[in-house]
C-alpha cells in the first residue's frame, strides 16, 4: 500500500471517529434538554429543510410542530418531583460521508430522593437519519417509539413497531 493511500485511509477514519463523536454529543445534549422546560431548544437539533421527528405516530415537520409536541408532552406526563436523568444506551451509528444512521435505546430515570434507589420511568428506542451541513450534524428524520409508559396523549397515534428498519430512513 502506498504511503498516500494509507495516509488516505487514516485521515477518513480519524474523520468518521469525530463524526462519530460530534453524533454522540448531539444525542447527549438533545437529551439533556428533556425535563428542562426548554421546549424551544429542540428544534435547532434539526435540519432547516424537511425536519421530521416521529414520536409514537405524532408526525412534525417544523421547528415549530417539535416545540409544540414536547409542550404537550410535558402538559400531558404527571408532575413528577426528583432529579430526572435519560439514560442512553446500545447506541449504533453508521456514519457514510455527510450522512448517518444511529439508533439507541433510551431510559427516563427518576430520582425521589437522594436515601431512594432511581426508578425506571419509561423507555423505548430511537432511530435517527443525519445530515452533516456546514460542518455540523442535524437531525433530518427521527422516529421515536415508547416501549413502555406511553404518554396518554399518543393513544390513538400509536402503533407497535417492533422491527422497525433504518433502511426506511
């Protein structure tokens, strides 16, 4: 191999670890913003164009309709007091140039008190088409599914998905 080609080599991986890495604190810092109040701050996670954000069958197309959506959300959850924490895990990312595919599983913890073991409050999965522009990752298309403690508000928007697919992002 040629001391270029294996330069080459080296400086795309090294690019898809960061991308990798910038992926990683997107997801962290959207969720992050959870339980906040913040409900404004979620749609600059998203691209300009075409966002969409498909949480249990509630479709939204614009910063706008994301907001709205985690107002309802919050008005709709009981009033819960504690420390809330989301916990992400067995997170996938496949990252091809200015694009990737992620999902995750995810875990709304609540800690009553400091003496209390945290509880589980609701979990469920994600998968997320990204685009990378002006050389930042948003969110182009997000599908969130509950997998338990679904939010009464999504009865009848909700539909079991148990073997989605990233290849219909």
């Amino acid at each position: 191999m040629s001391d270029t080609l294996e330069a080459d080599n080296t400086q795309a991986m090294l690019q898809m670890v960061l991308d990798r890495m910038a992926i990683e604190e997107l997801f962290v810092r959207y969720y992050s913003g959870l339980g906040t109040g913040d409900h404004e701050g979620f749609g600059g996670f998203f691209t300009d164009d075409d966002p969409e954000l498909d949480v249990n069958g509630v479709i939204c197309r614009s910063a706008d309709d994301i907001t709205r959506l985690y107002r309802d959300v919050a008005q709709d959850k009981p009033n819960l007091t504690g420390t809330f924490r989301m916990i992400l895990s067995n997170l996938i990312i496949d990252v091809q140039g200015d694009t990737a595919k992620a999902q995750m599983l995810w875990t709304q913890t609540l800690n009553d008190t400091v003496k209390a073991p945290p509880r589980l409050i609701e979990q469920g999965r994600e998968y997320d088409l990204l685009v990378k522009k002006a050389g930042r990752w948003k969110i182009k298309k997000r599908v969130v599914i509950a997998d338990s403690n679904l939010p009464d508000m999504m009865d009848t928007t909700y539909t079991p998905r148990a073997d989605y697919s990233l290849a219909s992002l």
